[in-house]
C-alpha cells in the first residue's frame, strides 16, 4: 500500500484542483491543433500568417496553465495521483504544445508558402492524437473509465506509429529530391516539430497507462 | 534509514522480476551493436540492408522490454532499488537501443554507401560500452560485486569520452572537406545519432553508480 | 506535513555539505559566461582560441561538481529541499555549462572568425542569467529570502524571452541572407547552443521557484 493510499482515507483527494487544469490543458492543445489544421490546408497566405500567430498565442495560454499546475504540486501534499506522474502529464501535455508552435513559428519564419501533403497529413495525425488525449483527460476524473482511457491511449499510440511512417518518408524524399540543401533544411526541421508534437501525445499516453497501472 | 530499508526486513525484495528484464533488455541491445558493427563492416549494400533491418525489429523487441519494466514498476511496491533509479536504468537503455536504430535506419534511408573509417569507430565503440553495460547488469544482482560493477562503468564513461572525440574531429572533417551541403546533413545525423548512444549508455552507468552509492 | 518537515525535527537538514557545491557549480557557470562574453568580443583569434579552451577546462570543473552533488544525493537521506529539486537544479546548472562550452566548441571547431552581434548578444544574455543564477543561488541558503530569489527569477525569466527573441531574427536572417547552406548550418547551431544556455537558466529558475513554493 502506498502512501497516497494510506493517506486518501485521511483527506479526500482533491480532484477539483488539478482535473480542471488538465481539461483546460489539453483543450487548448486542441484548440491549437484545429488552427494548424486550418492553416496548413488555407491557400491564403494571409489566412495562414493570422492562424500561426493565434497557435503562439495559445501556446502562452498553455505555458500558464501548465506553471499553475507546477505551483498546486508545491502547495498540496495530497494528490490525485502520484507527484511525479502529475509533473510528467503536464509536462508532456505542455510539450505538445511547444512542438505545435515550433512548427507554426517555423513555416512563418521561413516563409513556407508550399504546404506539402506530408505536412497536412501529419498536422491532421497531431490534432487526431489531441482529441484522443482530451478524451482520455477528461475521463480520467473517473478512474472506473480504464477501458475508454486505455482505449484513447492506444489510439494515440498508433497515430505516433503513423506519423513516425509519414515523417519517414517525407525525410527520404526530401534527401532524394530536393537538390536545394537550406529548402532541405527549412522542411525537414518543419517535419521534425510535428512528428515531435505526436511523440510527446504518446508520452502523455504513456503516463496515463502507468497512472491505470497504479491505481487498478 | 530509508522507506525502502524499513520495508525489506518485511517484504523480500522481488529481484525475480526485475532483474531478468535488465538482463533481456542490455543483451538486446549487445545484440544490436554487433549488428550495426557487422553492417557497417559490411561490402556487401544488401547484407547491410538486412542487418539494418534486424536492428529495426530488434528494437521493437526491446520497446516491449521497457513497457514490461514500466509495468512492473507500476505493479510493485517494493523494488530492488528506489524506482526512480530502476525506471532511468529502462529508459536510458532503451535510449541506447533507440539511438543504435536510428544510426542504422539513417544509413539505410539516406542509401549511404560510403561507410567510412568514423562509422565504423563509433560504432565498435557503442559496442564495447554495450558489452560493458550487459556485464554490470549482470552483477547488479548482486551489490556485493561492487568492484565489478564500477569498473565496467568507469570503463563505458571512458569510451563515451573517446566517442566525443571521435564525433568532434568527425564533424570537424566534414565541415573541412565535405563541399555538398546534404551529404555532410546525412553524415552529421549519423555521427550524431550514433554518439548520443555512447551518451545514453553514460547515462545507464551514472545510474548504476547512483545505486551503488546508496546501497554501499 | 511532508517526510522532510517531520524529519527536521530530529536531524539538522544538513546545508553545509549542498550550498557550497550549488555556489561553486553556479560561481564555475558565471566565469565560463564571461569567458565567452570576453571571446566573442575579442577580434585576435588567438585570444578566442584561448578563451574558449579555457571554457573547456571549466566545463570539466563544472562536470565534477556535478558528480560530487549527486554522489551526497546518494549519501544523505536528509537533504536541506526535496531530493528530486536538488537532482533538478544541479542538473539545469550544468546543462548551462554544457551549452557555453557546446557554442565555444562550436566556434573553434567551425573556425568562425565572423562573430558577428545575434552572437554577442546572446552571449551577453547568457551572462546576464548567469549572475542572476548565482545570486539566487546564495540567496536560497536562507529561504525567508523568498523577494530576492523571486526577483532574480523573474529576471531569468525575461532574459530567455530576450534570448529566444534575438534567436527567431537571427535564424529567420540566416534564411533570408545566407546563401551558403554549409555556413547557415554552422551558425545555426551556434545560435542554437546559446539559446539554449539560456533555457536551462529558465530551468534552474523554475526549479528554485518550486523550492520556494513548497517551503513558504
């Protein structure tokens, strides 16, 4: 028996802190995913810059949420799960959203205007793995839900095995076609971010698996 | 006198579980190493290709290892050593596991057929501090054997030391004599990859270090 | 009431072995910073060369304080904050030294000569962190000195986005200027290793804000 499970017929475990925190978390993930979405399948450039600079300004929105979680950590000795799994959900959940920015930020900087079908099809895998992540969170209030938790974080795993296919090969493609090395260089840091971004969705996943485990 | 002192004059440690897992987990990745040395030892472009290949399934294989440990850790309270020390130990060699593939599969992806004298080096390095990373492993099961153990982790940060400088003069050759942008891209990833392995198996000694200190 | 304050009643939390080891890591960190600083303005190449050899040299200074902080993690059950703080800030301390002597080495190895001001500004940021790091650092051995340790965080803070800032220009005027791929690589990298520097500043700053949280 654990600590915490010594402790939980003590103090009731406060949900009410860090649940609505995750919620907010992983939907502005993605709130975030939906616009890279948007703007990697506009043909307005305008359109576009606007939608890249919103995802930056989200990303400042997670940056908080995740610091306020970081701060109930320090204030409550009592949590819902393990400290270190809480520190490495947000933790995960706030990488997400750098990598999405950091591609966004990226196809802005260098002025990517020919948005490629590598691109679209792994923005559309991050923002499949952010909904199933959101789900997965907002279940996870329930701990009773381990069949559609597990079921969230399955399918997030095998959309992280999609996008390591897909970025794959636009990186061999890039290394066969494109003679012009600084293009190569713009696109296959583009691609990285966002096979990245799903990395980091498995890694939250992976966290929730490991927080089932321990609370069977 | 830790929670983990307390605890093993009630609860044997279960070393059953866990250090069968650490010994699959270090012979897979020695496994892995000859492959690569092999391969790029290799004349032969489809004898590479296959052992390119093998190194791929090989660290699926160890992927589920480390999902075993994690399990476990999950599972069990008492644990040989203080979980932090024993889910590191996982990561850090399934880090080598995943660096070793990386190499390989940049190789295979990139078509490089000129595997040159630094390749090979590094690679016959990752496969001496792999060795050195199966054998205290072996006698972590018994830290009586603390000799042994620090011995083969002073000998792996001595390797990864001469990966450093194998890597620096590597890079350094490139940006002298490498004139094509995208070739010189292709072999810095590989160069990379294949010293961050040395560096992951670092990090396995420094744990194993770690745990010696605290169970001296 | 957590482990470390029941346990504070019977046993001195022993700073006199951690302070001096966090202010001689922090101290080594403000010296490698000026050390760059006083390179990357210097126009004799042998002067640079030197300097950063020398910046070498401290980095392996840096790497034995390190150890010696993890090593008294091992030995000492009682410890003057939370074991996985103390493990987090000497590890962001020194992954600010890996970063200056990562872009000093970068600088000698790819023989850059044209050091130009996106250089000298980042490297005069990451001093800036620095003399912040180390006085927040002799601030924390008395914790009621929560304002000041605040201030220099919050300064850190400011500093990385300054940092991150000078970087997105001097990366997106690489893309626009450079037609070179092979110099746009290695400036790139450069920038990349300063920026950085100053992300593990932001680091170590959060992990000292948690310290301060959990013990106000």
């Amino acid at each position: 028996m654990s600590l915490n499970s010594i402790f939980q017929y003590f103090v009731p475990k406060d949900k009410k802190i860090f649940f609505p925190l995750f919620e907010q978390a992983s939907n502005n993930v993605v709130v975030m995913a939906t616009s890279l979405v948007d703007a990697v399948n506009s043909t307005n450039a305008g359109t576009r810059e606007e939608l890249y600079k919103h995802i930056d300004k989200l990303e400042n929105k997670g940056d908080e949420i995740t610091h306020q979680i970081y701060l109930e950590l320090g204030k409550n000795f009592i949590t819902p799960f393990d400290r270190e799994d809480i520190h490495a959900l947000a933790t995960a959940i706030d990488d997400v959203a750098d990598n999405i920015q950091g591609a966004a930020n990226r196809m802005l900087l260098y002025r990517i205007d020919d948005l490629n079908e590598h691109i679209r099809k792994l923005s559309e895998l991050i923002l499949q793995a952010s909904l199933d992540l959101e789900k997965a969170i907002r279940e996870l209030k329930d701990i009773r839900n381990v069949r559609a938790i597990a079921d969230s974080c399955i399918r997030i795993n095998s959309v992280e095995n999609q996008a390591d296919y897909v970025f794959d090969r636009a990186v061999a493609d890039l290394f066969l076609y494109e003679t012009d090395a600084i293009r190569l260089i713009k696109y296959k840091e583009i691609y990285a971010a966002l096979e990245t971004a799903t990395d980091r969705c498995e890694d939250a996943a992976n966290v929730m698996e490991s927080i089932l485990v321990k609370n069977a």
